[in-house]
C-alpha cells in the first residue's frame, strides 16, 4: 500500500513537522473529532511541492532542500476538506556570524600576522556576541581566504582578549601588539572560547 508524505500542523501554523504516514489507513481508522478535539493538529498528506509530485517522505525533503530561498513554497496537500493549495512564504534565518561579516571589510579588519580577518567588539557587535567574561575584545570572523598563514588554532566566534599578557579591546591594538614583535617569537594568545578562557600558542612566522 503506497505511503504518501504528512506533515502535522495547525491550519495557519507554519512551519509543518514532517512524518510518513499510510493515507488509506489513516481512511479506515479515523474517529469522529469531539468537540473538545476541535483545535487539535490535523494530519495532511502532502500531494505535490512547487507542482513537483511527492509520494514519499525522501523526496519530500528533497524537494524543500530544493526550494530557492525566499521565494514562496506552494504546498498541495489533501486533507478533511479535500485538495488545497498552501503558499508558505520561506525565509532564511541569519546567523549572527553572518551578520557580522556584513559589518566586515577585508582591508580594515584584515591582521595579516595571524591570516585572519577580526572585527572590535563595540556598540554594534556586542549584542550579537552576548555576555563575555572581560569587557570588549576582538571577535575573529574566520581566517583570510588569500592569505597562506599557519593555522595557529584560532577559530570563527574566538574572541581574543590579550597578547602575551597585554590586553588588546580594539583590532587596532591587536595589529599593534602584534607589530611589535618579531618572527620567531613566543605568542600567547587569551582567547574566549564558548565562555571559557583558554590560551593559543604559536611562534610568530
């Protein structure tokens, strides 16, 4: 017997939580709704995703890992009534990394002695760090794609908070401190690290 593809919900809720469930079983057994049962989630048996035919739970999902960001998703589902349609507006939720990177320019907050690219953790970027254990810092965005540095084990989300001991709360002052020493030497790093303070070590090239 043929499964069809079903996603539970309230009528005006979205998004739908997705299972696989046997339509023509689901015929035999359904019992009448009491009064109580009237605002209970409703089981739906997805027909078609963008005019695309579903008749399994694969290629359900494949068809929403399909569907073009920010476009709305038309949803053809058979349930109680018979045969809707759903235009389901999709939208891409921003990690805050990534809006911080949008902040980002590649000249002004490149430090080329650890190959990464960093923003100064100020007005503007403290709400998407949250609570850190020191005040300010510099939040390491990820590591510059045209340089060729070591890999000294900073990572996207590091926030670095002193170099050897000096304390560093501005991109400025990372370069700076950095700048004044020479290849060869010991570098310690302070890092926040998931609210946990470490050190990174490496020999500056």
């Amino acid at each position: 017997m043929r499964a069809r593809s079903i996603v539970e919900g309230n009528e005006t809720s979205t998004p739908y939580k997705t299972m696989l469930y046997n339509w023509e079983d689901a015929q035999t057994k359904r019992q009448p709704v009491e009064p109580q049962e009237i605002n209970a989630p409703r089981r739906v048996a997805v027909l078609a995703v963008d005019d695309r035919p579903i008749d399994t739970l694969p290629a359900f999902m494949g068809s929403l890992y399909l569907h073009p960001v920010d476009r709305v998703l038309k949803l053809d589902v058979l349930r109680d009534t018979g045969k809707i349609t759903l235009n389901i507006p999709v939208l891409q939720e921003k990690h805050p990394m990534d809006q911080l990177l949008d902040l980002a320019d590649p000249q002004n907050n490149l430090v080329p002695q650890l190959a990464i690219l960093a923003i100064s953790i100020d007005e503007r970027v403290q709400p998407m760090v949250g609570q850190l254990r020191f005040a300010g810092g510099v939040l390491v965005l990820g590591r510059a794609a045209d340089l060729l540095g070591p890999d000294i084990g900073l990572a996207a989300g590091d926030v670095i908070h002193s170099v050897n001991n000096r304390p560093v709360d501005t991109i400025e002052n990372l370069r700076s401190s950095l700048s004044q020493l020479k290849s060869g030497d010991s570098v310690a790093l302070q890092v926040e690290r998931g609210g946990k303070l470490q050190f990174v070590s490496f020999e500056l090239d």
